[in-house]
C-alpha cells in the first residue's frame, strides 16, 4: 500500500489492474486467433467447432474424439480460449475440431465481450457440432438458449447438427436424433461419420455456388 492510500483506494486499484491485465490477455488470445485462423484458411483444412450449454460434455467429447488432455470441468466459462486439436475422419478427411466456451441463458453485460470475443472463430467454422446434454431436464430450453445466441451472432444459417450426449446416463430411450456418450465412447464412429458426411455436402454446395456465381 502506498503512502496515504486507504484499504479501499488499494482494492479498487487492485481491481483496475486486474481488468487491464484481462485485457491485454484477450487482445493477445485475439491476436493468436486471428492467425491461426488466417493460416487455416490458406490450408484449406474444414473446421468443425464444437458448441454447446455449458456441462454439455464438450470438452470430454473432445477428448473422445481426439485423445487431446483438454481441460474438461463442471464450471462456468471453464474453456476461454478455443481449444482446437486435427482429427482425420474415417474417409481419410482430416479436420480441426475446435472447443469453445460453453452457452448459458441470460449472460450477464459484463461478461458478453469476452464471450464474443471467444466465439469468433465459429465465423469460420465449416461445421457446428451442437452437443447437448440429454440427462438435463432442460434439454428443450437449453437447445433454444444456443440457438438464440447464434441468432444474435448471425450464424443461424451455418450448417449445424446435433448430437445427444450422456445417454449412457439415462434411464428411459434416448431422444431422437444422433446419440453418444463421450466418457464412454458410444456411438463415436458414427459421429465421425456423419460429420464427415456433412463436411463433404458443405464442401460440394460451396463448390456449387461458386461454379454459379
């Protein structure tokens, strides 16, 4: 503490160093990002990020599919920065799968710019891997708080799809659609299969428009 300063005075200057050092630390992730980005794009290699509420089993699933050591909590905002790991899919297709910051419902302000600011790369992101967690009984309104979200960040017409996790937790018939347990590594074939099946159509109707336009 310095000469004449109070203990308050001390908290609130602590405080302001601690968001400038926020700061800075988002900037340079930003700055990383970009750049990887950039040379994702001159490789031409598809993206599928992984997207998800938050405890939706994203970062165990990627885990699953990779065997990368990625950080895998039961915590708020416990994946801040992307974490991307190549992955090559049962047709020879290699790919990035890219985790990120897991989606809540009614986010605070303060904490919207750095949740932005760690989705951008879904920008560039061929696929959106949506993982929800079938055990939740809130599956519906958690399905509908990331598709609000996409709306607000204008990735509503990025081709997504949906994949159930956690059904080696559940008790009754798992719901309709793609179903996996990430811990166990059910139905992780499949799932690699039908994302390369989808990365191909994205990548054939890409060539398409292009022919078109």
């Amino acid at each position: 503490r310095g000469p004449g300063e109070t203990k308050l005075e001390v908290d609130r200057r602590r405080v302001k160093e601690r968001i400038a050092s926020l700061e800075r630390q988002l900037r340079a992730l930003e700055k990383g990002r970009r750049e990887r980005r950039k040379a994702r794009r001159k490789r031409g290699v598809p993206v599928v990020s992984i997207i998800g509420y938050t405890n939706a089993g994203k970062s165990t699933l990627l885990n699953a599919l990779t065997g990368a050591r990625v950080l895998a909590e039961n915590r708020l905002f416990a994946t801040l920065d992307p974490t991307n790991r190549t992955v090559v899919l049962p047709g020879g297709t290699p790919c990035i799968l890219s985790d990120t910051v897991g989606f809540i419902r009614r986010m605070p302000a303060d904490l919207k710019v750095a949740f932005r600011a760690t989705l951008e790369e879904l920008q560039d992101a061929t696929l959106l891997l949506h993982v929800v967690d079938a055990t939740s009984p809130y599956v519906e309104e958690e399905i509908e708080a990331v598709e609000e979200i996409l709306h607000e960040l204008e990735l509503e017409h990025k081709p997504r799809m949906v994949v159930y996790n956690k059904v080696d937790l559940l008790d009754g018939d798992p719901p309709n659609g793609l179903a996996v347990s990430a811990k166990r590594g059910e139905n992780l074939d499949l799932l690699l299969q039908e994302v390369e099946k989808r990365i191909k159509g994205s990548f054939e109707e890409s060539q398409i428009q292009m022919k078109l336009g």
